[in-house]
C-alpha cells in the first residue's frame, strides 16, 4: 500500500513515537544507511526553502538514494500541463515526491492521480515535516511529551495547524495564541480536541498573550505574514506587535522554557534578537532535527522501519 504524509493526520501516536525513536537514533549516529537505496526521490518546490529542500536532498543521500530537484518553473507544470497528468508522468520514473506547494489540494491531486507516496513540505495549510521537528526537539529536552505545556504565539497558520496536531497526538497541552482574526482553522482545533481526549492532552486557543504564555513548558512562533501573504505584511505589523515573543513574554512561562521558532526568522518582529539568540531558544537543534526526522519519515513511508 502506497503512504502519503499530506497531513500530520496520516500517523497514529504508536507510528509517530516509533519515528521519533528512530529519528533520535539518526541524530546520534549519522552514518549512512540504505532504507533508499535504488530510489529516486523528486523535489518539487513551488515556494523558496532552505532547510526543507537541503534535509530532504541530504536525507535522500544518506538513506541511500538519489534526490531530484525539479523546480516548478522548469516543468510543464509551470505552463498549465495538470497536476494529475503531471503526477500520472512522475510516478513513472521516481520512486516518490516531496512537494512544497500553495493549496492542500494540489498534493491531494497528486497522491490521487501518481502511483507513488507523496510528502507535504508545505502548504498553505500545512507543514506537517517541521511538527516532526519540532515534537523531537521537545522530546530531546522534556523526555516524555505527554503533559508538556506549549504555547504557540502567532499566525494560526500552517505550522500552528500540524503543531495543534502533533502535539495533541502525543498528549501535550496546546494553547494557540493568535491575534484577533488569525486563528487556526476551526476544522483543525476541533480535530486535535478530538485526538486530545484520546492521549489525555488538550488544546486550546486564546488572543490574550499573557495568559496563553503562562507557566508554558515551551514557547513557539512563526513569522507574522507567510509565503503568499507578502502583501499583507504591513497590514499585520500593527495588529500581531502585542505578540512578540518578547524577554517580557517569555518570563510569563515556566522558568526553564525553551523557544522553538521553524524558521526562517525575523528579529524585532516575531521574536525579540535577545530571545531568539538567548539561552532558552532551541531553534538550531530544531532546525537540525528536520534531516533526522525525514530521514525517520522517509524510512516509515517506505517499509524500512520495523
Ligand atoms: N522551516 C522551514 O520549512 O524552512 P524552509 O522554508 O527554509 O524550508
Ligand atoms: N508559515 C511560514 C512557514 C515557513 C517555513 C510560511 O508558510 O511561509
């Protein structure tokens, strides 16, 4: 059976432990192994990445197989040939696509139509590779995830969706933080609350940054206006200031909190330079621990991990 990673909503809470096991076992030894090997893997990137596209063609490489990035604007695809028809061509030479792209449809479309496992490496709706991240730099530092108090400050965006989830799944209690008018999607809070009452965490949302902060075991953010949303930017200065992930903030939670941020990062706006570049953040693990958790990822999706 083909499997696709569109969503966090793909992985049970067994599976999910089971890759963080997993990736935690890459990060302490990266020699390279051969869960890949013979496979070609296709990079698709409709939006710019640093870390997503270099740790999934690295990841690629030290599994065993050979990453292939195809810029959207040299394919077909660019000049109005379909997702579906592209999809159909695709799954006849490689062995699988990680595509970062605009709408959630447009990687529904493709895992629909292709005959071969699909990675979401972001979407407007998602980013479900950065949760996985994210839970394992959490879990570096807490240990067990369940009964961890995170905070999520910021844009009720595509990361705060695949967080809500992720944590939910493991049992952590999640309070989205977000200005009037950017919440999460009420479809994706209601999803996680469901999940919650199954791992005995929690989720909730709140506009008020003081009390969503408070006591948090870790503090998250993300930039205030997402690829696509540039022209937006000014508008959400004014109304996002109060939730800064400020030095102020950051005391509200509890004493030894750390500050995930998934990068890339704006100083002064989303998070104060003193954070970010303090002591409690923890965001260049963070943004190592996307090569061991793809790497875990591309392992489950394709039956190397028992
Ligand atoms: N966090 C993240 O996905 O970064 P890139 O946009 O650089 O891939
Ligand atoms: N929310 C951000 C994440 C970037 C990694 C965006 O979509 O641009």
């Amino acid at each position: 059976m083909i499997r696709h990673y569109l969503t966090v909503a793909e992985l049970t809470a067994t599976e999910l432990e089971g890759l963080l096991d997993r990736a935690d076992e890459h990060r302490a030894d990266r020699r390279p192994r051969d869960g890949l090997a013979g496979r070609t893997i296709g990079l698709i990137f409709e939006k710019p990445s640093t870390r997503t596209r270099v740790s999934f063609e690295v990841a690629i490489n030290e599994l065993g197989g050979t990453p292939l990035v195809l810029s959207s604007r040299d394919l077909q695809l660019g000049r109005g040939e379909t997702i579906a028809d592209t999809a159909r061509v695709l799954s006849r030479y490689v062995h699988g696509l990680v595509v970062r792209t605009f709408a959630q449809h447009r990687l529904e479309q493709l895992a629909e139509h292709g005959t071969v496992p699909v990675v979401n490496a972001l979407s407007d709706h998602s980013h479900p590779c950065q949760a996985l991240a994210d839970l394992q730099t959490m879990r570096a530092r807490f240990g067990d995830l369940a009964g961890v108090r995170l905070a999520y400050v910021g844009d009720g965006n595509n990361v705060a969706h695949s967080l809500l989830r992720a944590g939910a799944l493991t049992g952590m209690h999640v309070t989205i933080v977000h200005p009037e008018g950017h919440p999460p999607q009420a479809q994706v809070v209601a999803e996680a609350e469901q999940v919650a009452t199954v791992s005995g965490g929690s989720v909730a949302t709140t506009t008020e940054p003081q009390d969503g902060v408070k006591g948090a075991h870790a503090v998250y953010t993300d930039v205030w206006a997402s690829m696509g949303q540039e022209d937006e930017h000014a508008a959400r200065v004014g109304r996002f200031a109060p939730y800064q992930v400020d030095v102020d903030l950051v005391a509200l939670a509890d004493s030894d909190a750390i500050v995930l941020h998934c990068l890339p990062a704006h100083r002064g706006e989303e998070i104060a330079a003193e954070v970010i570049d303090g002591p409690r953040s923890v965001v260049w693990d963070q943004a190592e621990n996307r090569l061991h958790t793809q790497k875990a990822l591309l392992e489950l999706l394709y039956g190397a991990l028992s």
